[in-house]
C-alpha cells in the first residue's frame, strides 16, 4: 500500500503518457460545458457561505435556547474556522491526487450529517461538536472552485472565469444572513440547519450526476502512481494515505506566505464588522430582529459582489496590457496591481468609519453610514480577494488547489484568532479602537503587497515550491 511519502505531482522522466500537451488541455470542454461546470462549482461555493451566515444572526437565539452567552456561542464561529481550515487543507491534498469529483463526492455527505448534528444540538459541546463537521465538509467547494477553473481556462480567460465564480458564490453572504434571521425569527434556527442538511443531499446528487473529473490528463497523483506501479510490479495500488499538513510546507514560500497574510489581514476587516453586528449596529439603532438583523448583512455582500464583477475582467486586462508592454515576457505579479488601491483605501478606511460612526452618530443618518460602510469593506476585500486567489492559480497551476488550501488554512486559523477576540476587545478597549488596530493590520500588509509586486520573481526563485511557466498556462 502506498503511503503520503507517494510524490504528489513529481515528473516520470520518459513516460510520454503522463506528458499532458497545454495546446488541448484547455480543448477539452466545449464553451457551454464550463459554464456549466462553473454553475455546478459555484452551486456548490455558496454551501460554505450558508453554513457561516445563516449562524450568525441566530446567535441570541441559540444562546437563549442553550442557556448559555452570546460569546460563548460565537467559539461555535471560531471552531469552525478551524475545521474549515483543515477541511481545505484535506481537500487539497486529495484533490491532486485523486481528483476534483470524487472530494466533492465525499464532502457534501459530512455537511449534511454535521447541519442534521447542529439542528439537534442540546448543549454548547454538542454545538461545537456538529459545527465542526459541518464546516469540515463544506470548506473544501471554495477550494476546488478556484481549482476547477484553473483545470478548464487558460491564462488569459481565468480573471474573467474567477470573476463569474466569486461574483456567484458571494450571492451567499448577501442572502444566507437573511435567509438565517428571517427563519430563526418566524421558526427556529434549528429550522434552518436542517434545511441546510437537505441542500447538501440534493447538491450531493446533482454533482454526482453531472459534475465531470477536470483534472488535467496524467497530472494526478493517482495517474503517476499507477504508471509507476503498473511499470515496476503489474498491479495497481490502494488507497493512499495522505498528510494534509504537509500542505503548509507551501507557506515556506515567502510568496505563498505573504498572499496568505495579505488575504487574512483583509477578510479579518470584514468579520471584525460582521461578527459583532448584533451588539454593534443591533444594540446601537435598536434592532433586535434577527430577520432585520440579517438585513443588515446584505450590504456586504453586495459589495463582495459588486467586487467580484469588476475586478476580474480588470485583472485580465493587466496582465494583457502589461505583457504586452514587456514585448510578450509574462509577470505574473502584474495581476496583483488591480490589488493596490481598493486594499490601500477601501478595507482600512471603511472599517475605521464604521467604528466611528457607531460610536458617535445616531439615529437613521448613523445606521446608513453604517451601511454604506459594509458595502464599501465588502467591495475592497474582493476587489483585493480576487486576483490574489488569481494569482495564485497563475503560478502553480496543476497545484493551485494544493496553494489555495494552504492559503486558506493559515487564514482560517487567523480569522478564527481574530474572531474569537474581537468581543472581548469591543468590550474592553471600545469599537473605534478596535476597528482602528485591525485597519492598521490591514494597511501594514500593504507593504507585503507592494514587495510581492515589484519582487516576484526574485522571491519566487528563492524558494521554488513547483511555480509554473507560461509554457504551463
């Protein structure tokens, strides 16, 4: 039996099987194929979303109905974080070896048995218990998504594709908060976790009828380490086992590191402002509503939408316009621009307006600001999340699944930190001191972006963890 020691992606030197040719890779599916595939990885993107927003508004009601404190139920929130860490991570790395459909095959069930497990929880244990299952199952299709379109698109067609992906699957933080409050409020939040272990069987079906491997031909681990075994013994191999954590041996990348920091830093504005929302804009313009509540999400993720809509025909744009100005050399950093400004002013700037508005201004004036704010975080964090997740598709291509699932494991249990202190610094320091230290977070990693743009390709070369060419796009 093979074990994780099996090489991932390593190259059989002379067996021409395995060599997959880049002129028809990208040949496989005809037009109207991929944008199916996009509708069915998409489909499946916004489960993770619904998983996370439809919890949120139901805080005080679960905290009521299990006896306990509302921050005692938002460590249910960083928990799965976590999970969603490891889930990605997991994902990943059987992703490359055996492929995108058969994760998607394994990982919706989990979400399915971890919502029915939350719907019936009695207890904060058996809370966090479920709830770690559930986002353990789901956080893999935000992975394999990105993964899928990196299969199917060539360079010069990926920002747009991204664009279509992001601009789908961030429907849900606009609508999974609602559709959370608006149940939790006229039924029961255990209403709607039940309602999201049906969605899981249904997608489950669905990608099982319809969702094709998209893989390139002989990239898989399992392609390589059959070739292998067939040459040396005649028999074909088990199961394999896999080390998930290996996949953080990727962050040794200062590249691969700095996106990740870069990324968690602007996804942390967005929470620092959603997870408290209840006892912020909640408490401060008297909403107690969790269905008006809910309400109040949907500015940020029209914004994420919004955002994701702009963003990727402009990165494709740049790298277009500005391969072409080095006379067809390709720089993969020049994705990365379109990242500048919406990261140097929109995320910071919002967060810090949103902090003082809560504090200073009431009344209707003071809860449109407030407003107007989330929509202007949600707008810059995917103008910023975009073409970095881009990006990293560029650069590692046949592993991007492998470096999105890394990226996202350090970022999950950085948000997963920062979520679970947020509350208690809200408490104690106060909401524009709070919101102002994790501006300031937000424009120091600036300075990592700016680094990664003008030395790419010296920090790519300083440590090499399988960084493609343009040969390989």
């Amino acid at each position: 039996m093979s074990t994780e020691e099996t090489p991932l992606l390593s190259v059989l030197a002379g067996n021409p099987s395995c060599q997959t040719s880049t002129i028809d890779v990208y040949s496989r599916f005809s037009t109207r194929r991929k944008k199916v595939v996009i509708g069915l990885v998409s489909w499946c993107g916004l489960i993770p979303f619904f998983v996370n927003g439809t919890f949120t508004p139901s805080v005080p009601q679960i905290a009521s109905d299990l006896n306990t404190t509302g921050s005692v139920v938002n460590y249910a929130i960083s928990v799965s974080w976590i999970a969603a860490s490891l889930g990605g991570l997991i994902g990943g790395a059987y992703s490359t070896f055996y492929g995108r459909r058969i994760i998607y095959n394994y990982s919706l069930p989990l979400v399915a048995l971890g919502s029915m497990g939350v719907a019936i929880s009695q207890n904060i244990p058996m809370l966090l218990c479920w709830r770690f299952l559930q986002a353990l199952g789901a956080s893999p299709s935000q992975v394999l998504g990105a993964g899928v379109i990196g299969d199917i698109y060539k360079l010069e067609e990926r920002g747009g594709a991204m664009a279509i992906f992001f601009a789908t699957i961030l429907v849900g933080p606009s609508l999974a908060p609602v559709a959370g409050g608006w149940v939790a409020f006229y039924y029961s939040w255990r209403i709607m976790q039940a309602s999201l272990g049906v969605l899981a069987i249904l997608s489950y079906f669905v990608m099982f009828v319809f969702f094709p491997e998209t893989s390139h031909p002989g990239s898989r681990g399992i392609d390589k380490a059959r070739s292998q075994c067939f040459n040396q013994s005649g028999r074909d191999i088990g199961f394999v086992f896999l080390n998930p954590l290996r996949l953080m041996l990727l962050l040794r990348s200062p590249i691969l590191l700095s996106i990740s920091v870069i990324l968690s830093a602007s996804v942390m504005t967005v929470f620092v402002m959603l997870v408290p929302l209840v006892y912020t804009v909640g408490e401060r313009y008297n909403i107690s509503s969790e269905a008006l509540v809910g309400l109040c999400f949907l500015p940020t993720g029209l914004g994420n939408m919004a955002g994701a809509i702009v963003v990727g025909r402009i990165s494709d744009y740049t790298v277009v316009q500005w391969r072409r100005k080095r006379a067809g050399v390709w720089y993969p950093e020049d994705r990365l621009r379109v990242a500048i400004v919406p990261a140097a002013t929109l995320v910071p700037i919002s967060l810090i307006a949103f902090g003082l508005t809560v504090r200073f201004i009431d009344g209707t004036l003071g809860l449109t600001i407030c407003l107007f704010c989330l929509f202007l975080n949600g707008l810059g964090a995917e103008m910023t999340f975009g073409p970095c997740a881009a990006y990293l598709v560029d650069i590692m291509q046949s592993r991007s699944a492998e470096a999105l699932a890394a990226n996202s494991g350090l970022r999950s249990f950085i948000v997963a930190g920062g979520i679970a202190i947020v509350l208690p610094m809200i408490n104690c320091f106060g909401i524009v001191v709070t919101n102002s230290v994790f501006a300031l977070v937000a424009w120091l990693t600036l300075i990592l972006l700016c680094v990664v743009i003008n030395y790419g390709d010296r920090l790519r070369a300083w440590v090499d963890v399988g960084f493609v060419s343009v040969d390989d796009n």
